[in-house]
C-alpha cells in the first residue's frame, strides 16, 4: 500500500426528511445562492423543503445549469454572487449542479480569468462555502473536491479542496422522482468509479480492496432491483450511500488508479452528448479487454470475491469477469457499444484529437495508455 493522507470534512446528513438540516448547517447570517438545474427540484417536493428549511435565512436563487453544465451559464451565476453580495452557495440537485456550483464558489472569489480554473488547473486561494442537497446519486461530487464543467466541446476539471461541499444533504426519498434513465446512469456512473479505483494491480491494500467489493456487490445487487421496483426506499437508500462512498476519496486512498474510462468518456460527452454514465458502460468493457494482461490479478479477484467464481485459470476469470460486466450494463440498460448510441469508426479521429489536444497522453494506471492505444480501444468500443 502507498502513503497517503486522507481527510474528508463533508458532514453528511442522511435519510428522510434530513433537507431540514440544512437550517442549522449554514451559518444563520450567510446570504445563500439556492442554484438549480432545469426544474425536478420544483415538481418533487425537494424546492419546498428547501424553501423552509430557509425562512430564517436571507437567499436567492439561479436556476438553468444544464446536464455537463456549461462555463457560461455558470458565469452569469457569479455574476449574479458578485453583484447581489452573496456569500454562501447552496446547490440542489444531481452532480451537474453541484460540479456546477463548485465552480461558481470558486470563480466568484477569483483573481483572474476564471476560464484558467479550467484550462490552465489555475491555483485558488480560496472560495465561497458551499453546500449540497443531493438528489441524484451517481457522481460523489457531494463529498469530494472534483468538478467538471464544459464549453464547447471542452469537457474539462479542476480539483480543489477549497471547493468540497462543507455538508450533504442525501435523502433517498428524493430519488424516487428520477427516470429509469437516471437511475440507471447513476448506479453505472458509481459502478464505474469503484472498478477504477480497483481494478489496476494487486497492492495488497486488503481494506480498500474489501470495501471497493462491498460497494460492487452492493451496486450490482440493487441497481436492477432499482428499475425492476422503483418505489423501493431501501434500495434507493444502499444505492445513494453506496455512490457516495464510491468517489470520496476512502477507497481510493494509497491504490493505484485507472482513470482512462473516465477520460476517453469525457471526450465522447464533450463532442457528441452522450450522457456521462453511458460513455463509460461504452468504454469501461473495451479498457479491461485490451488492458487484461495488466489488470488479470484484480478482475481474477473481482471474479472470486464479488462474482462468486471458483473454478478456472485466472485468466479465464478474467475475461468471464469482464462478460459479467458487459451483462450487467446491459441489464442497466446502458449501451455497451459505440453502435448503441449511432457512433462509430468514423468518429475516432474526432475523439483522438481531442483526447491529444486535452493533454490525455498518459492515461491508466501505468501511464501507458497513450494516443495509439486509446484508439485500438475506442476501435475495440465500436
Ligand atoms: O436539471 P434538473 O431539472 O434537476 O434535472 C436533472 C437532469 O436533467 C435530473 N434530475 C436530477 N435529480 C433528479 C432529476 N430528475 C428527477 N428527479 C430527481 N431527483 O437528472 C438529469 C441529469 O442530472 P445531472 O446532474 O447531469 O446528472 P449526474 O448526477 O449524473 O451528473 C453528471 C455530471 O457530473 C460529472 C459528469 O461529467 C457530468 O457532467 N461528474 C462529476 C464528478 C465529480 N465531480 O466528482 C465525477 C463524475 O465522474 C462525473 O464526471
Ligand atoms: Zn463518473
């Protein structure tokens, strides 16, 4: 196991009814931006019990930030900080908004051009205080220090600890109201998240290894149940705590990393729409086939601990591990192919170059998926 220091300082507030915490958990003189998305939040009941759990605070609102929320939107919303003195941002909604919200807090108290946050991994030297009332769970951008935002066809990130949501909010009963689309996208998004952080080489972190497995098997258990009996808060509950875990930071701490799904997906979003969940059930099968040889000692585990198989060779658990996967994005109903989402051969070069121009040359956890393989992958994706 490598060194590391870990340190999470999200509180969470979990379970029904637990938006009325947010009351208590900002401070009582801040003056709150409440920021949104295009309107769930109005339809399901989340907008009142944050409008209440308000009345003795001083806020506003921002609506409008997209799915991949968009750098101009999410300027006007500083704008907006700057010229009305808010001095706390509280963000409603799925990962897009709190991404979203992360970089208004952080542009907001900028000394430059915000577009170098992005572009350049500018430092910050500090940012608003945010908070989060999370109701699609999928990211973990609710308890970690990540955000994604595009422009263009630009799908890019900035981390920062000055951004991490100060408290969560994760009530499942709010996830009631999401499509089977959604649901489906965030059990693969949070899926996705925990094998990168896994499947790479054996270092024996034995917690970090059995806690990843607790989540995969929890995921794959309940994620169909999810969409086969949508109205049940006790799966809705182990998805929600479950996607949270799967990217703040614990089980990724002193491993190493594969995030080469991630920004190969990236790239597909940014040029052609796909949702984010849907890039990487598309690019995820194809990483773990070319890079098997790398990767057999910890999809052989995969297969004995979480799937259950005993009998063969390593490598024959291996590539029964990676069929596993494939069947059970399909029982998601997510595609597994670029031809499921009309994508093929022809949209590479697109997705090389840009995958060049962002600097993504080194990917996975050997550094060593340069511009070559990742397109013997994308071709293995079509
Ligand atoms: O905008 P509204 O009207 O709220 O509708 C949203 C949106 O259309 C809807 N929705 C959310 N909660 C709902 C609901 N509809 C009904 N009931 C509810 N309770 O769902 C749609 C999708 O929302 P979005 O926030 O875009 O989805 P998600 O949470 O999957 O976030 C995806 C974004 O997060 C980034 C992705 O790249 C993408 O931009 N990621 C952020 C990460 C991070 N910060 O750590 C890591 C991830 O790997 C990911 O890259
Ligand atoms: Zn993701």
């Amino acid at each position: 196991m490598n060194n590391f220091t870990f340190h999470n300082p999200t509180i969470i507030h979990f379970g029904q009814g637990q938006i009325s915490a947010i009351s208590q958990a900002i401070p009582a003189d801040a003056k709150v931006l409440v920021t949104y998305g295009g309107g769930s939040i109005k339809t399901n009941g989340v907008y009142e019990q944050v409008v209440e759990a308000l009345s003795g605070h001083e806020w506003g609102e921002f609506s409008g930030i997209e799915p991949n929320p968009q750098y101009d939107t999410l300027m006007q919303a500083v704008q907006k900080v700057k010229q009305e003195g808010y001095n706390y941002v509280l963000a409603v909604g799925g990962g897009s908004v709190v991404d979203g919200s992360k970089f208004i807090v952080a542009a907001a108290e900028f000394d430059g051009n915000p577009w170098d946050i992005l572009a350049q991994g500018a430092a910050l030297q500090t940012a608003l205080p945010l908070g989060c009332v999370l109701t699609l769970p999928a990211t973990g951008s609710e308890s970690n220090a990540g955000s994604v935002v595009s422009k263009g066809n630009d799908k890019l990130f900035f981390f920062s600890p000055l951004v991490q949501p100060a408290f969560a909010v994760l009530d499942p009963q709010v996830t009631l109201s999401l499509s089977a689309r959604q649901v489906s996208n965030g059990v693969v998004d949070a899926f996705v998240h925990v094998m990168e952080q896994y499947v790479t080489f054996p270092v024996n972190a034995k917690v970090q290894d059995r806690f990843a497995e607790g989540l995969l098997a929890t995921l794959m258990e309940e994620g169909p149940k999810a969409l086969s009996t949508p109205q049940d808060l006790k799966v809705r509950s182990n998805i929600m705590w479950s996607a949270t875990q799967a990217l703040n930071g614990l089980i990724g701490v002193g491993v190493p990393q594969d995030w080469a799904t991630h920004m190969i997906g990236h790239e597909i979003t940014g040029h052609y729409g796909v949702d984010h969940a849907r890039t990487l059930s598309i690019v995820l099968p194809a990483v773990l086939k070319f890079k098997t040889p790398q990767k057999q000692a910890k999809l052989a585990q995969f297969a004995e601990r979480v799937l259950g198989m005993q009998a063969g060779s390593d490598e024959q658990k291996a590539s029964q591990a990676i069929a596993k996967i494939e069947a059970f994005f399909q029982s998601m109903e997510v595609p597994t192919r670029l031809s499921d989402v009309d994508l093929g051969a022809d949209n590479i070069d697109t997705l090389i170059n840009s995958l060049q121009q962002h600097g993504r040359e080194q990917l996975g956890e050997h550094g060593d998926i340069d511009i070559a393989t990742s397109r013997k992958i994308l071709e293995l994706a079509c």
